[in-house]
C-alpha cells in the first residue's frame, strides 16, 4: 500500500512539473522571438514525452500487481526462502542459485505467463532490474492473449 501511495504521489508532483513547463512553453512560443519558439516547442515536446512514461509505467505496476494477485490466489507464486540484507533484498549469490531452474521453466513452457513472471521475479532478485521488467512485460502480454 505504501507503494501505491508514494506512486501517486510521485505522479501528482511529476504532473503538477509538467503543467508549470506546459505554462513555461506557451509564455516561450508567445514571445514571437525564433529562440524562443523553439524553446517553446521543445518544453511542449517533453511534458508529453514524461505523460507518456508516467502512464506506461503506472500501467506496467498496475499490471504487475494483477498479475501478482492472481498467483498467489492460485498459490504459484514462489516463496522466497533466501539470505537477505539488513535492507531486506536477497543476497545476489543465493537468488543467483535458485535462478536456473525458472529459466528451465520458461524453455520448458515459453507460452506460460506464469513461468515468465517468476522468472522475471528471479530477474530482480539476482539484481538484474532490465531483464526482470522485460520478462515480466513478456508475462503481462502472454496473459492478455
């Protein structure tokens, strides 16, 4: 829950930036100077582009929370019975360990969201942030299908 609400907080702040440059860009293109217009377009050109991740990635959590939620009430979602951190992460070389085996479920059922996601799970516990957000959007699109 506390995830949720700093993720909306987060999104509240980044929105109220990008109305304050959206006013900044139209004071830029109303100037009439071609420095000025061009600065304008390009401050029009990036709130758009932070609108677009700020959904992408709420959208990419929102799914993932679903996803998280239908495992586990079907009781697949992995328990994580490794060494961890003062700071709670898992110490890299035992998720390191347990790693092989979601990859050899996923080459085993490579149409199965289910082992995508763990995988993608194994992914971040080994550290491995890119990769884990990779598999775990290759889960969400197996799902939909």
């Amino acid at each position: 829950m506390r995830g949720r609400v700093a993720a909306g907080l987060m999104a509240l702040l980044l929105v109220f930036y990008l109305v304050l440059v959206g006013w900044r860009a139209v004071l830029f293109l109303q100037s009439g100077d071609g420095v000025g217009i061009v600065i304008g377009v390009a401050l029009l050109v990036l709130p758009l582009i932070g609108v677009w991740a700020l959904v992408a990635e709420l959208r990419f959590g929102r799914n993932s929370e679903r996803l998280v939620r239908r495992l586990e009430a079907e009781g697949e979602l992995p328990v994580e019975e490794l060494a961890i951190r003062p700071s709670g992460r898992p110490l890299r070389d035992d998720a390191d360990a347990e790693f092989p085996v979601y990859r050899a479920a996923v080459d085993a059922a490579p149409e199965d969201w289910r082992a995508w996601f763990r995988l993608g799970l194994a992914y971040n516990s080994s550290g491995d942030r890119r990769r884990a957000r990779g598999a775990i959007r290759t889960a969400i699109a197996l799902e939909r299908s």
